[in-house]
C-alpha cells in the first residue's frame, strides 16, 4: 500500500494529509514525509512542519514522537536497519537509535508491568566512548549488549530484581541483581524503560593467596564472551 504526504498551503489548510487508506492525524499543521517501517508491518514515521510522530496501527492513529528532538520543520526520514535518521530544516540532522524496542511494541505486551525487550544483534568490538561527549556532539554506542526493559513500578527494598545472561542451552554466564555486594554486578533499576549494557565478559578469573600477575590482575582477566547466540531472563 502506497503512503503519500500532500500540502495545502494556498488555500490555508494546514492539516496534515496522509494519503493511505483513511486520513487521520489531525494536528494544526501539515505533513512533509511518512516512512514505513521495513520491518514491522503498521509501524509508522511522519515528519510535519512542526515535529515527529508514530503510528503502531498503520496510521488508524498517531501520537508525537519528539523525545529530544526540537520544535522544527521534519523535511525528510529514514530507516537504516535499527536507527530512524530525521532530517530538519534548520537543525541538522537527528538520529534516533534501538528501533528494535518499538519494534516489539504490541497492545498486549504494553499492558504488561514488566516487559524484557530482545536486544539487537550486537558486534563485539573494543572501544566506546571515553569520558562524557561535549554538548552537541554525538555519542559512540557502548562496547557490548544493550539490554532494554521495562518496569511498571521500582521494586520496593524487600524485593530484588535480577537480570541473568545466559547460555544457548540456559547455563548462567552473568548474574546481575540490585541486591549485588560488588558494584560491577550491581543491577540500577527505576520505573519505566530500563538500559542495562553488558560487556560481553564471564566473571572474574579467581585469584588465590601467592598469585602474581604482571601488569594486570585477576579482575582484569575476564574471558570476553564467544560472539555467538546468547539469551537473557
């Protein structure tokens, strides 16, 4: 099915037209661009003279979609595998990354309290970014697996909540838990989306009284994980 923005400037009509099977999204001011999204069937993207919005029902309804994007006229979108790229007029270029949560979306799964998002495919790389960006520059993604939930409701101090990474055939390999001693294993959780980025690595090599290392340390010798499948809980 074909989508097309249309404009309606000489005559002051200001709403946006989107030609689909019906036209919905009535806002004081005009569409410049829909995009679908290739992967997810009903989802998707317009760009209006005054910001961004999202559709999860093939256009039935939208909703703004601005996060920190500016008020400003969306000129043009596009979808590069996981990522939305917003081209403005005036401000830039905005990316917006993870489409693969929106993805997952459903009415059922929303009404749900606590909801486990299936991570992307992840490369394992070194690198990332050293210290915090100078503002207005971009961010480099952190070295490992971005791991999105979400929680209705911050569990209260009686109760632990635990992400565990896992095996193919279900073995542990990480347990992180917000009742955690050591901090690297420490699980921060609060209400609504959750990001928690694993680094790939098994845990600590043990040491023993005697040992010595040269130039490193046993916590410093964690066996990074083979890049193959891989599940969390």
């Amino acid at each position: 099915m074909g989508r097309l923005p249309a404009l309606s400037l000489q005559d002051q009509r200001l709403r946006p037209h989107l030609a689909e099977n019906h036209q919905r999204h009535r806002e004081d001011h005009f569409t410049r661009v829909i995009r679908a999204d290739p992967e997810r069937p009903g989802l998707l993207y317009a760009g209006t003279e005054s910001g961004l919005y999202i559709s999860f029902d093939d256009g039935a309804h939208w909703q703004p979609f601005q996060l920190n994007l500016p008020i400003v006229p969306i000129t043009d979108l596009a979808v590069k595998g996981t990522d939305l790229i917003v081209a403005t007029q005036g401000r830039s270029f905005w990316v917006l990354d993870h489409l693969e949560v929106l993805r997952q979306l459903t009415p059922e799964l929303a009404r749900q309290d606590v909801i486990l998002f299936k991570p992307k495919d992840t490369y394992r790389l070194r690198g990332g970014t050293f210290g915090d960006p100078p503002p207005g520059m971009g961010e480099n993604p952190p070295p490992g697996v971005e791991i999105f939930f979400y929680l209705k409701e911050k569990p209260d101090t009686a109760t632990v909540a635990k992400l565990e990474i896992l095996e193919e055939d279900g073995d542990v390999i990480r347990t992180f838990a917000t009742n955690a001693k050591e901090r690297r294993n420490r699980l921060q959780v609060r209400a609504g989306s959750n990001r928690f980025v694993w680094d790939m690595r098994y845990p600590d090599a043990e040491g023993f009284e005697g040992l010595i290392m040269w130039a490193a340390s046993s916590g410093d010798r964690w066996p990074r994980r083979v890049p193959i499948g891989y599940g969390s809980r």
